[in-house]
C-alpha cells in the first residue's frame, strides 16, 4: 500500500481522535461533560442558544465526528485487505 499524505494520516489517527476527544471533547470534566450539556440543550429545543453555544458545541463535537469518521475508515480498509487476501 502506498503512504498517505501527512494530512490523511493524521486524519485516520484513530488513536489521536480517542483521546482528543476523551480530553478535549469531554472538557470540561466536572460537574458533568460540557457536550453532554450542550446536547441536552439541543435535544431541549435549543432555546436561548447563541452563536457562541452552536460554536462551543462544534469545537467539543469535532473531535468525536473525526473520531468515527477514522474509525469507518479503518473499518473499511480492513473489509477490503480482507476481501483481498481471499
């Protein structure tokens, strides 16, 4: 298989998206993550959010969207190197 380019890799880093978003994603920790409050929000009606809010949703969302998306792309490769060597 030929090598990603620097972007790419970094983009299926599977393991950099696990803790960016188990770090960054669920910051802060205490009382209760701070996505967690913002989907709830959401989930509420999203009444009263700012752009701000849409904003702090996206930058704490990010990390778990690149998380799965690198995960998918894992997935897939392995389907097909395993459809390969049969």
């Amino acid at each position: 298989m030929e090598k990603e380019h620097p972007i790419l890799e970094i983009l299926n880093n599977w393991q950099l998206w696990l803790i960016a978003s188990l770090t960054l994603g669920l910051a802060p920790f205490t009382p209760e993550p701070h996505i967690i409050a913002d989907l709830r929000w959401v989930m509420g009606g999203a009444v009263g959010m700012q752009a701000i809010n849409w904003l702090d949703l996206f930058m704490h969302g990010t990390p778990f969207l690149l998380l799965f998306r690198s995960l998918i792309i894992l997935f897939v490769r392995s389907r097909k190197t395993a459809a390969a060597d049969k």
